[in-house]
C-alpha cells in the first residue's frame, strides 16, 4: 500500500482513490485503528481470536469476461469467492484490501463499479474496506481481493473422521448451469446468472452451526463437490462416500428433463460457494428445519466419511458409480465450463 | 486460497503449487496454525497486539520489465516493497501470501525464480509463506504480495508535530539512477541496479529505533522523497522543512559531476524503501554510530517538523529552492523514470 497507489497523494490520483474507497463503502470499523491512506491498515482482533488471511485473484478472460457480467457483479463475485474460504474456515470477517488494476482506457467508473460490487459484498458482512493498491494494468482487468477474518477455533478440511456425517448447504449446480450456457454462447437463465454473479458466502450459516452442532471439517465449494470433497478426504486421510442422488438440484438443473445430467454438472460445476461440512454423527440432525426458517436455504445430508481415502460416488441403491467429472477448472477464453 | 489454486489439489496443479512453495522456502513457523494448503492461512498474533496488512501489486510492463531483471529479482522487490510497509508501521513481519498469474506459454521455472524471489526475501525477516492464489494470465506476469505484520504500537504518518525532527535511513537515488537508465536504454552501473533490485525493508531497523528514539511518524521512500514527505506533512497537518543538500545520496549519484542533479534525481526518485523518520527534538542524537555499527547504514538528519503545511526544499543557506520533480510515477511502458 504505497503512498502513491492509496494513500493520500494529491492530484488525480487522490481523487481516484477517494472516489474508488467511496464507491466501496465502509472504510471503519470498531477493530479499524488505522484504515486506508496510510502505509498498511492496522485491526485489533478480539481476546484468545486467530487471524484467518486468505486472497482471491480474479483475472479478465481466465477468471471472468466483461462481455457477461457487469464490472459491479465481477466485484461482487471476487469478494464473495474471498469471503467464502473465510466462511470455510469458521472465521467471521473484519476486513479487506482491494488490489485493482485497469487499462488505462477504460473510464474511471469502472473502478468505481468494481469498488461498489466488491464493497456491497463486504457490506453485507459488516467487513470495511481497510486499503488496497491501485495500478494500471496493461491489457487485462485485474482484481485481488484480500480478506482478514478472526476465529477462536479455525475448521480446517482435516479433521473429518470415519463416522461423520456430510452435509451441504443450499442447492448446487446454478453457477455451472450458467457457467455452461455462456461457454455455448447462450444467456444463462436469470436463476442460473444470479447464482453465478451473486453468490452469497455461508458466513452467518457456518457461525449458526458451529454453535449448535459438531462440525469437524469444512470446505467452500468453489471447484465443485466433486473436487472438494477430494480435497477433504486427502487432508483429513478418510473416505468420502456422496449419494450422488442426495445431491441438492439448484432450482434451475431440477427443471432439467435429464435428471442425471443435471445431478453430474451440479455435482462437478464449481463457484457456488455453498459449504460442505463433514460433522460428528447425529449432531445435525434436528437443526434443518431452524436452519431453513433462519438462512432460508437448505441443509442436506449427502453421504457419509468411512475409513480409506478419496471420495465414492454412489447411485439410489448405494451402488458405485464414476465420480462427476472433471470439476470446474475455470473457463478457457473461447471455451467454456464445464 | 481455492482447492483447486492453492489447496492440496490433484495431479499437475498440485505438483505445481508444491513446487512453487519449496521454490519459496519456509512455510512454517510458531504462530503459523494453519498454514498452506487450506481455504485459508491462520496465524496467532501476541498478546495485545494489533494486525498490520499491506498488499503490493506488480504487473509487468506497469511495474517492472522481463528484460530488466531476473523473475527472482521481480519477486524479490514485490515482497521487499510489501514488507516496507510494515517496517513504516513499526510492526514485524508474521507472514505473507503470495498470489501469482503467469501466462501458460511461460515455462514453470519462472514460477519457482519468482516465489524463490519471494521467499528469500521474507526468510530475511523470518516472515513464512502462508498461502496465496495461482492462475493464468492471458498476458502480463502478475503479482501481488499480501503481507501480514503485528505491532503493539503502530507508527503512522499523522504523528508529526511541530519541532520534531526528520531523519532518514541509509541512501537515496540509487533505485532512481538505474530507472533513468534502464529508461535510456543503457544497463545501470552495479550498485544502482542492486538498489533498484535488491532494496532491503528497514524492518530490524526500526524496530531497533523505536526501542531507543522518540519516533512520533514513519513512512517509507516508495514513491521518492519530495512526494511521501508530502504524505506526512498532509497526514499529520504540519510543515515538513527539508535541506536538499543535507539528503543523503547512493554512492552511484554522490560520484556525479553534477551534484546539484544528483541531489535532485535522490529527492525525486522513489523505490528505495528507505524509511523517512520523524523523531522528538534530541531523542535521535547520539544513535547514529551505534545504529551504523549495527546495521551498516547511515541516519541522517535532514530538516524539521514547523506549523504549517506542505514541504518547504531548502539550500545549504536556508533558502527554500523548488521542490524537486515529479517523484515517482512509476515507468511508461516506451518511457523511463524520472
């Protein structure tokens, strides 16, 4: 966080960021001691609280194009993709940097519309904006969103156990939907888009959880359940088996005619930002009903962790089927996931 | 920090992270409790202590150059320039995360040149690699460095008050002689080119003098002299008075025939991370040969601290003189600085 790039420089530049940092809203908070315009920020975190860091860089034409969302969703998006590994980790939010680089061509209120995406998403949570960096780029839209979080007892993706449960929450498979549908050059339907350019980070749901029931391992659904749930079983050295059929259908795939289909991309389709949570036997049982009635959105029990490793897909009668494939790497310029 | 970005991902983008973070050298340390490989980074902090962030972005051809420095010196300066913004906020350095976008066509080594880069330069300063972001970039190499500090007493640069004095730490200008060169088309002499490619934060340096000093604001010499001089007088809403002849100057500029531009070039020119010091009437005096001893850099006083506002150039006479140029704007691609 250099003078020149956010702090109070004079000039134009000065204005740029005043004008950016306004467009992103909260700038304090009661733990800010020191918000932007200084060398770095300063936050105090709360008594016996870890810090939990985590970026997410999003990048035009590998990450987002502008063609298919307005700069205000793309920084909605990279804010919520950031805050959802803070969700991952049971943390709670204090803050964010925003570090942004644009072509020098493109008007200013495109800085301020990727601020206002970037700060709404924060907003939501209560997190300030703390700083940031501000540059030109010499082609490519580029955004990191840096974001600090604090939690007595961070949920890591290595404490499942054979025994435990697997849950997740909300409904899956909306992003890829409309991921899909960009890729063939078709527009998304309008549930399927607002998935993929507004997804809401888990951050009140895992705090409601943890409280209530026994969560051991967490992780974000950002590459999809297929690969994350690989993920957890690698770090945690277990079994995953999944119900494929279990699975919960984002409103738009549970109109498809091809049920399964619909159950792989939901299962393989990445940046939902929904949460699987693995959890001690029984302790979530009784809670969806309150859980629905508080977050609106589901809570669903998909499988179970037994010893071994990697993760078994399993069809209604509990037979093996192959895992969905491929997971969501991002989408290739001219290609398209999944 | 995704699964499938930073997380113990499979197959080749596994192997690759795994590269990168033995490439990047220490990913441990006491206070790290969850370190890469998960959503997020989680590290404990002292007891009262506040959390210092900073991030530092670096894109190629707005930034740096390929042809003007090896990738482990572009990784070294993004992290160097990070870390200096912890030394302005007298807090040490806990660890950082390293997001990194480099074009497909660009062999793996440059990845492991650039976090070996950044890695030695925060293993300098104990500062363990803690996670980050990896992804393609359509274009230009992109880096950004996210460094987490902790202090018990941040420095700003609002505490200036009239009569205070102002210092600085070791030498100025040679970053700025060797972008004037490479600006030109010409390769810099030795020593300006290890300035502008090896700067070293003043993190023990500090912290050395905040133990002996009454140091009341503290920026660091990113953006050149003239300019961040500006950022504290406007921060802390005083006059800085400086005698450009008192400046202390790289050895490259002090063997110019013309001193008068050299004086100019060291006043104007940024990316040195030395560190502008404002310090109590007296409470510095006496600490140079033992600071000298200690580190091998020199600390010179250079002006005061009156009411008013702005920065006030003078000469050896106390005449004020025009402020020195520009500062540092970065380069333009086809350009130079200054």
């Amino acid at each position: 966080m250099h003078g020149r790039r956010v702090g109070l420089g004079p000039g134009a530049e000065f204005r740029r960021i005043e004008s950016l940092l306004a467009a992103a809203g909260g700038t304090a908070g009661p733990e800010v001691l020191v918000g932007p315009g200084d060398d770095a920020a300063v936050v105090a975190l709360g008594e016996a609280e870890r810090l939990v860091l985590s970026c997410d860089l999003s990048i035009e034409d590998v990450h987002f194009r502008r063609e298919w969302l307005s700069w205000e969703s793309i920084g909605w998006r990279a804010a919520a993709s950031a805050l959802s590994d803070l969700a991952a980790m049971g943390a709670r939010p204090i803050g964010a940097l925003l570090a942004l680089a644009l072509a020098p061509e493109l008007d200013a209120s495109v800085a301020d519309a990727i601020a206002r995406g970037v700060g709404g998403c924060l907003a939501r949570f209560d997190a300030p904006v703390l700083g940031g960096d501000l540059s030109r780029s010499p082609g490519p839209a580029i955004l990191d969103v840096i974001v600090a979080g604090a939690t007595r007892r961070p949920l890591t993706r290595s404490g499942a156990r054979a025994g435990d449960e697997i849950w997740v929450t909300g409904e899956l498979g909306g992003a890829a939907a409309a991921a899909a549908a960009f890729g063939a050059g078709l527009e998304p339907e309008p549930g399927a888009r607002h998935a993929f350019e507004r997804p809401v980070p888990r951050l009140p749901e895992i705090a409601w959880l943890i409280e209530r029931a026994g969560i051991t391992a967490a992780i974000d659904l950002s590459d999809g359940l297929s690969g994350d749930a690989g993920h957890v079983a690698r770090a945690s050295g277990v079994r995953l088996g999944i119900d494929l059929d279990a699975v919960p259908l984002h409103p738009v795939l549970d109109a498809w005619r091809d049920r399964a289909a619909a159950l792989r991309l939901a299962a393989s389709g990445g940046e939902d930002y929904e949460l699987l949570l693995v959890a001690e036997p029984g302790s979530v049982d009784g809670l969806g009903r309150a859980f629905a009635d508080e977050f609106d959105i589901s809570l669903t029990r998909i499988g179970d962790v037994t010893e071994g490793e990697g993760v078994e897909w399993r069809d209604a009668e509990g037979r093996p089927v192959p895992a969905p494939a491929g997971g969501w790497d991002h989408f290739s310029p001219g290609g398209g996931a999944p």
